[in-house]
C-alpha cells in the first residue's frame, strides 16, 4: 500500500477532541480542528485523571505543561450520609499497582495544557468554526461547511463535539442522548483555605498537626451524594453534588445558592458546613446517556464518532472526559497503521469500533452502578453494601468490593487499562485474519500473556509470544 499522508478533521475542541488531535498528530497525520465556539475554554470545574488517562497525559507531555495544578492525593474515604465511613481506599497502592498516578486537576488547567501540545504538535485549532455540514465526496474524502461557508475537505473526520454533536445526528438523526433517571448534579469549588479556617471543617483538609491533608470524601445517601477533592494547587475545594428531580433534567439549569444549600440537610455538619460556603452561581447538570449505538461510523466509513458524541454517561466513576481520551489513542494507533500504509483508513475505523465499542459500553454500565451503589435505601441494601467493604476499614484489601474506586478488578478494567496497547492487540488481531496473535507452542495470546504475566516484568525477562509463521 506505500505510506501515505493524511488530512484529518476533528470537530470540537473540548478534552476527547485535543487529546485525539494530540496523538494523531504526533503519528504524522496532519489535523485541523474545528471549534464552534468563539473561544477556547472548559466549563465546569474538576475531574479526575485517573491511571487508564495519567499515563497518556505523560506520554505526550502534557503533565509537565499542566504542573503542580495535576494534584495527588492519598486516600479516598467512602462514608453514610451522617460522616460514618465505611469503605477505604489507599491509593498509593492503585498508583504502585498499576504504574501511574491518579490526578486530580480543574478541566480548564487540563483543556489548557491539552491545547498548549497539540499546538506545539502542529494542530491547527480554528474557533468560531461551527459546522453546518457535511457531505460525502467522490473520491472517498468528506466535505465540511461551517455555518460561516467556509469549506473543509478531509480523508477522515472524527466527530467529538459532545452530546448534542452535529456529527452525529448527521449519521444517525433518531440518536437523542437522555437522562436515564431523574439524577443530575450540581458542581461548586469553595477555596480550600476557607475550608480550613472554620473549625468544625478545618479537619476535612488539615490532619492535627496542621498539615495539609489532600484526599477524596464520598457521602452518600438514597437522595443524593456529595463527592469532594482538591484541585487547582490544592488551592480549591471542588465537589459535585448528585440529587434527584423530577421530571429529569435534560439541559444544564442555573439554580438559586439556596437550594443547594438547603438540598443536604441530616448530612455530616462538617461538609454541611461547607456547602453553605458555595458562593452564588451554581448551576444543575444533566447526566446524560447516549446509545449503545450499533455503530459509530459513516456507511463510508471515513466519518466516526469519539468521546461522548458517541457514548455518553453518568459521572460516578469519573470516566466520561476518561473514555473520550482513551478513544482519541486508540484511534490514532490505527490512523498510524494507515500513515505507515499497511491499513486502509476504512479499515482503521472498523478495528476502532470492533476495540472501543464495547470498552465504551462497559464504562457506561459501570458508572450507572457506581452511582446505584452510592444512592442504595437506608436498610438491608446499605448494610449489604457496607459490609462488603467494611475490611477496607482495617487495612485489609478485599477480593470483592462494593467500593468501585478500590475493588480490585474494577480497578484493574477501569483504570488500568492501556488503550494504546489494547489497540495494538486489535490492530494485530485484524492483521491476522482476525484471529488473535498466539504463540505456536503455547497458545497463549498477547492479550492474557500481558494480563496475567507480563504486567509484572521488566522488557527483557516478558513471555514472547511467537506465533506461526
């Protein structure tokens, strides 16, 4: 086939979309990105960069552009409404475990340190870019018109403009994401040095010797949990707060300070406390789902959907901005087979849907049960949830865990994935007749090899797998 060059089209500039544009531009493919709106920016407030996406923002460089605003912390503490804990997680030992760290960062010092690489790569960003269209050519590429008439024509475009994507429902027109239940949440940062300088919440960031504490507290309870962690330096207290309404919530609300405040009566006073110090401003957020779609391409198969555009989910494990990073590596691993002229791009796009769709399908089951979990009835399903991890609480670590951020195979599937090499493993199955990569004497693959074995080793003592030739 020869290698080849390729013009790629990204539509949307938020965190999936940059972290996509990053990784293929680094491949060699050249990228244009077009953005909406008329600046670059992300709303909300903080996220979680856990393992499965720490490792991807080490490999592009985009940790050291971010700096001390990446925050680490050291424990995650599961509690009842009332402060009681009752689940644990150390997360020194996931850190050690897997082999990255578990960050905790503001979405606008993430957007920002995203776009600063995937500049300095050679990405071009175009703002004020909304796309109106787009329409199949004749020789295999796609045409894109902005709403301002400016014309684009790329070999492949790549829709991640969130929920309400143009993309998308130029593919699949029906799609409407929705919310599966009436939990939504509101987000708010209160400065962490007025958390500690109010006695009855100085010890949810100071230990008793003044010391600085950084960790991550869950209250949860049937109407609502508040989930809490330091961003921005540890300069700022972030929390999002889940609750219930009825009819659902299908768009962001802007909300009176006044009701949040009054949402968390009966919870622990300390982050009470707390939530009576969220200034003015708050908004209600939506918890929308999209699909499982049955595919997330063009017939063509030279327009795909990423990020949540094409599987958005619930918050309560953190991988929604997770999912669409890791959707962007994948792909652009495949996007280098294609600039090394050993794929077709329409092959690329079927070993990323085969790879991602169901990864994808699993995050969403997960998160929704996370947050099912965290919002059980006061009784017999409380007790049951607790119990399971009630050995956390000793130090011990269990085999099993309703506590998702410390259950050991939830952690092992969510975080400690590797989309770059589960990518490989896929591209390697397709180049195989679609038959797995073994080795001839054993049968093992490449995937259990480095499941079960070679997770541990250092390069040179791994099991080689040595298929036929």
């Amino acid at each position: 086939m020869g290698s080849q060059n390729l013009d790629i089209g990204i539509v949307g500039a938020g965190i999936g979309g940059v972290m996509a544009a990053i990784a293929i531009a680094h491949a060699g493919g050249k990228v244009t990105i077009l953005e909406a709106a008329s600046q670059l920016g992300e709303i909300g407030a903080g996220i979680q960069m856990t393992p499965n996406v720490a490792r991807l923002l080490i490999r592009y460089g985009v940790d050291k552009v971010i700096g001390p605003n990446l925050v680490r912390f050291t424990e995650v503490n599961l509690r009842r409404k009332d402060g009681t804990p009752v689940g644990y997680t150390k997360v020194q030992r996931i850190e050690k475990t897997l082999g990255f760290p578990w960050w905790l960062v503001h979405r606008h010092h993430l957007h920002n340190g995203l776009v600063e690489v995937a500049r300095q790569q050679g990405v071009k960003i175009l703002i004020d870019s909304r796309v109106a269209s787009l329409e199949q050519c004749d020789d295999a590429k796609v045409s894109v018109t902005t709403e301002k008439e400016k014309h684009f024509t790329f070999d492949l475009l790549i829709g991640a403009d969130g929920v309400q994507s143009i993309v998308r429902r130029t593919l699949f027109p029906d799609v409407k994401p929705r919310p599966p239940t009436g939990n939504c949440a509101y987000r708010a940062i209160v400065p962490y040095d007025e958390v500690a300088a109010d006695p009855l919440t100085r010890e949810l960031v100071e230990d008793q010797h003044g010391n600085r504490r950084s960790t991550m507290e869950v209250w949860m309870a049937p109407t609502g949990y508040i989930i809490s962690y330091p961003i921005s330096d540890g300069k700022d207290f972030n929390m999002v707060l889940s609750h219930f309404r009825d009819p659902k919530v299908g768009q962001v609300q802007e909300v009176d300070v006044q009701e949040v405040r009054d949402e968390y009566g009966g919870y622990d006073p300390r982050i009470r406390r707390v939530v009576e110090m969220i200034p003015p401003g708050t908004s209600r957020w939506p918890l929308l789902v999209t699909g499982p779609l049955d595919s997330w391409s063009s017939k063509e198969r030279n327009v795909v959907l990423m990020g949540d555009a094409a599987h958005s989910m619930t918050n309560h494990m953190a991988q929604g901005a997770a999912t669409s990073m890791e959707d962007g590596a994948f792909l652009a691993r495949c996007l280098t087979q294609v600039l090394a002229g050993r794929l077709a791009i329409t092959d690329a796009v079927s070993i990323y849907e085969r790879g991602r769709m169901p990864k994808s399908a699993y995050k969403q089951q997960v998160s929704y049960l996370n947050g099912w979990l965290w919002h059980l009835p006061d009784g017999a399903a409380q007790d049951a949830r607790d119990q399971s991890m009630a050995c956390e609480l000793r130090g011990e670590v269990p085999i099993r865990s309703a506590n998702l951020y410390g259950d050991p195979s939830t952690v092992l599937e969510c975080y400690g994935y590797d989309a770059e090499m589960h990518a490989d493993e896929e591209i390697g199955t397709w180049l195989n007749g679609g038959n797995p990569v073994r080795d001839n004497a054993t049968t093992v693959t490449t995937a259990e090899a480095q499941k079960i074995a070679n997770w541990l080793l250092p390069s040179a003592e791994q099991f080689e797998v040595r298929p036929k030739l």
